[in-house]
C-alpha cells in the first residue's frame, strides 16, 4: 500500500505539472495567435507604400518644375518693373 500510495503522489505532481506546461504551451499559442493577426494587417503594406512612395517622387518632380516656371516668371516680372520704374 505504501508504494501505491507513492505511486498515486508521484502521478499527481506529474499531472500537476503536465498541466501547468499545457497552460503555459496555450498561453504562448494564444500570443503567437495575437501577434500573427498584428502581422497580417500589414500584408500588402509594402506594396501600398512603394505606390505612395512613386506618386510623392512624381508630385516632388512636378512641385520642383512649378517652382522653376514661378521663380523664371517672378524675374520676367521684376525685370519689367524695373524697366518701367526706369522710365517713371
């Protein structure tokens, strides 16, 4: 009896730590879980921002050219001031 009763203890502290592991195993699914769906969102993200990305470089380009033409014009501008300041 005594050795069966040492049996049943030592089947008990094994059960008892054969679930604290399966607790601990699905808690760690259970965040591996959460971060996969944090992931997930970002499928595709690299692609949208690649597209971003190449209209903002056409819309600097295009921003960069209307500077040009503004800068050329202000100075069509301020030669014919002066010219007219000239013969005032």
């Amino acid at each position: 009896m005594k050795v069966t009763a040492v049996t049943e203890r030592l089947w008990q502290l094994n059960q008892g730590k054969c679930s604290e592991m399966i607790n601990k195993k699905h808690e760690v699914a259970r965040e591996v879980t959460d971060l996969e769906a944090i992931y997930r969102r970002y499928d595709g993200a690299e692609a949208k921002f690649a597209r971003r990305e190449q209209y903002y470089k056409k819309d600097m380009a295009d921003l960069i050219e209307y500077t040009k033409w503004i800068t050329n014009e202000t100075s069509i501008l301020r030669e014919r001031v002066r010219k007219a300041e000239s013969v005032i």
